[in-house]
C-alpha cells in the first residue's frame, strides 16, 4: 500500500521554503492528514515487518515515531519544524542504547535506511569490542559480502583513538575493536520515493540485507 503521496511533498517543500509557526499553523490539517497519520502507519507496517522476522523487537508503534517540532534550545539552527522525521525501532524503547535496532529517515530530501548498536553503556560496549575482535574474520566476511558493501559499504560510527590497554592488540588487527558504537547507513536522495506504493517494503528489504549482521551484533550483546 502507499503512505505518502504528492500532497505530502508539496506540504514538505513548503515547509522547507517557509519554515515558520505561521505557514505550519496555516497548513496544520494538511500536515495531519497527508505527514502525520501516512507516517505513522508506516511506522506501524514497519514494526510489524520486522517482528515478522524478530519477534523480540515488541516496540509501540508510538515510541518508534518523533515529534516534527525541533528542540531549538542548543541549536544555531532555529527553525522550528523538521524537514525530516526519524523511525527508530528498538527491542522494546527506541531508547534501548544495548541492543541493535532498526532506524530510517523519511523527508522532502529522500530516505535513508540505517542501523546498528547505537549507544550501548561501557559494559556492553567492552563486551561488544572484544567479540568483535576475537571473531573479526566472521564480521569482516559479514561486512564484505556483495549485497551488504553494495547498500551500506561499511559498518562504522564513533570510535576512541586508542583502545583500553587490555584490547589493544585485538585492535592493532581490527579497527572496529574501537568503535563505542557499530552502526550502517544508506541514503536513497531521491524525494519520489517517498511515494513508492511499497515504501515499508522497500525499507524492509534494506534491513534484511544487514540482518546477518545484525544477528551478530545481537550475539555479541549477548557473549558471556
């Protein structure tokens, strides 16, 4: 089925052109019916395709949404409304920082698919980089076949220059044994698909490219 539809760029760029309380006040019911109700339903229609395959990622479709209102307060950047709206489908928070999750972006630029460990504590951090050290050849065939490297390239995020003495020489061989987190992204900059009539699926099939690393990013969360 279709979410978004032309009104919903029109909106978008409108939005883009005038970002103002004036010109959000003045198109509030087309923002309701054409942004806000397709892009929950598709939230909802995206947390049901995943739990097809995961059933542990039990998320209310609420919590998985944002709002379109920015939180200026320590922004340069005071526009008030975003030209973009985040998914983010976590275990059962987006907030769950240590467990993999699922995220994408929809607006008037395009999509982007993503996901990965985000922000996991120290403890599972430093459990996470020393699974990823001792199995780097597993995560590195993972990373390196064709149809992941084709979508998302690479599995990357933030890192600390030096890793803790005691994984030091796991990190001389593996570089990823410093990241604090180990996420993917693609951006798809083509506006029109936001009208694709089988966007969930589309975003669908990006996630299952990278469900093998996924699963292992689940199993190290989880390694003793």
């Amino acid at each position: 089925m279709g979410f978004f539809s032309s009104e919903t760029l029109e909106f978008w760029r409108g939005l883009a052109a005038d970002n103002s309380k004036a010109y959000f006040d003045a198109h509030r019911a087309d923002y309701q019916r054409y942004l806000k109700e397709p892009y929950e339903e598709l939230v909802a229609a995206l947390i049901a395709g995943v739990q097809a395959e995961e059933p542990e990622y039990q998320i209310d479709p609420r919590k998985a949404t944002y709002r379109i209102n920015r939180d200026t307060r320590f922004s340069p950047d005071k526009s008030p409304y975003k030209t973009e709206l985040g998914i983010t489908i976590g275990r059962s928070d987006r907030h769950d920082g240590n467990y993999p999750g699922y995220s994408a972006r929809v607006g008037v630029g395009g999509i982007a698919v993503a996901g990965g460990l985000y922000y996991p504590d120290a403890e599972v951090r430093d459990r996470v980089r020393r699974y990823v050290g001792e199995r780097s050849s597993e995560l590195r065939a993972l990373i390196g076949a064709p149809e992941f490297a084709a979508v998302f390239g690479e599995l990357g995020g933030d890192a600390h220059k030096r890793a803790p003495a005691e994984l030091r020489a796991l990190a001389e061989a593996e570089p990823l044994v410093r990241n604090k987190q180990w996420v993917f992204w693609a951006g798809f900059d083509d506006p029109d698909l936001l009208l694709h009539p089988e966007l969930d699926q589309f975003i669908l099939d990006q996630w299952a490219v990278a469900r093998p690393v996924m699963a292992f990013l689940k199993a190290a969360v989880g390694a003793p």
